[in-house]
C-alpha cells in the first residue's frame, strides 16, 4: 500500500470488517491525512470516530499516536485503543529539527508539541488499560538516514526496554511498566505469549555506533540502564 488507503467508505469496507469484529481481528491503522505535517493526525481522527461507530465490535488500534486530540479519543470509544513508542515519549519536534537537522531523530508520525508529548505521558505512565508500548523501530540502513530525502524512522529496538526504564523510573512509576509494555497488550489483543523474562539493571550503558551498519537513536551516548539477561 504505497499510498495508504484514501478514503474510508463504510459501506465498501463493511463485510471485511464485520468479519473481522467477528472473529477478533483488530484493525491497526497508521492514521494521517494528507495535510499540513503537524495536522495530519489530528485531521485524521474523525476516520477513527466514524469506524468505531460504525463497528463497535471491532477492536481499532491507532498505531503509534502523537497528539493529545488522539489521547482523547480514547476514552471516548469502547473499542478504541492505541500505541505510544519510546521516541514519542521523549522528543519534541525542537529536538529534532530546532537545531542542526537530527536524522536519526527524523520519523512519522513527526515529533509534535510539547504538550503532546505531556498527554502520551501522563497515560503511558499511568498504564492507561487502553495504551501499550509499540516500538514502531526503524532500523533504515546509515546512508538512507544521512542523505537527501532522509528516510523516516528511529532505531530504538536495541535500546528501547532501557529507556523505557529511565522514563518510568525519572517519574516513580516503574510499577507501571510492566503493563505498559506487555500486560495492557496481552488484554487488549486476547494473546497469552509464550513466556519470556527481560531483567533490567540500573547501570550505565553506551550505546553502540551502529548495528551492522544501522544507527540507533542515542548512538554513541550513554544511558542509565542495561539489559542484564533474557530467559
């Protein structure tokens, strides 16, 4: 789908929808119009609206939001739910062009305003039943970031758990990670995955340069914990 789809007809979409409801399939949706950057989410929200109306059975999923207009959707629809990343819960789009250009800070949905950034937050920290951790991590090849035409998208996956942890600890909220990143996703989707155990460390860690030839967010920096082990 190189152009996204342009136009939701409810009508059109009925059966696969209805089916999908039907059998418990959500629908994850990468919600922006064709506006003006910092709009485009905000102008898309009325297709949620529209959807969740027409399908309250359905399970929607706004992948990846930015603004606080979607984290007010949410509660207003039963069926209405959402992912946050990690980069989204610490950049403002002044972090990644107020300055020099930040290309690996570069992705889309774009960074947006500080107040956004405190209403992801203030639900994310408070483990909202309806928002879970989506990496959304981009793992674009050097030479596509640090180009013309810079390619969207933050690698955060090597790192993203540690910052998760800064995040949530900076804010006395460690308790509440736990559902953030795993629970609140298990409920929503109805999933029981098969078990695995990630154990923290609080201790610095520098971030390495590049993964075969992928720049992570934070390269070459250091932050505050580690991953000790995975079982």
């Amino acid at each position: 789908s190189d152009g996204g789809v342009e136009v939701f007809d409810t009508v059109e979409l009925a059966p696969t929808l209805n089916v999908m409801a039907e059998l418990n399939i959500p629908l994850s949706i990468h919600g922006e119009s064709n506006g003006y950057v910092m709009d485009r989410e905000t102008e898309f929200l009325p297709v949620y609206e529209s959807l969740a109306i027409a399908f309250p059975k359905l399970k929607i999923i706004m992948e990846h939001i930015t603004t606080k207009e979607a984290v007010d959707m949410l509660d207003k629809f039963e069926n209405l739910y959402a992912t946050i990343t990690v980069h989204h819960l610490i950049l403002t789009l002044d972090d990644v062009v107020g300055g020099m250009m930040m290309p690996h800070l570069f992705c889309k949905p774009i960074a947006k305003r500080p107040e956004d950034l405190d209403a992801l937050l203030t639900v994310a920290l408070a483990a909202h039943p309806k928002v879970m951790f989506g990496s959304d991590s981009a793992p674009h090849p050097q030479h596509k970031k640090e180009s013309c035409g810079c390619a969207a998208g933050i690698f955060t996956a090597p790192i993203a758990l540690q910052l998760l942890c800064e995040i949530f600890e900076q804010y006395d909220k460690l308790n509440n990670l736990q559902a953030f990143v795993s629970d609140n996703a298990q409920n929503i989707y109805g999933i029981c995955p098969e078990f695995k155990e990630v154990v923290l460390e609080k201790r610095p860690f520098v971030v390495p340069a590049n993964y075969s030839g992928v720049v992570p967010m934070y390269a070459g920096e250091t932050i505050n914990w580690a991953i000790e082990s995975i079982d």
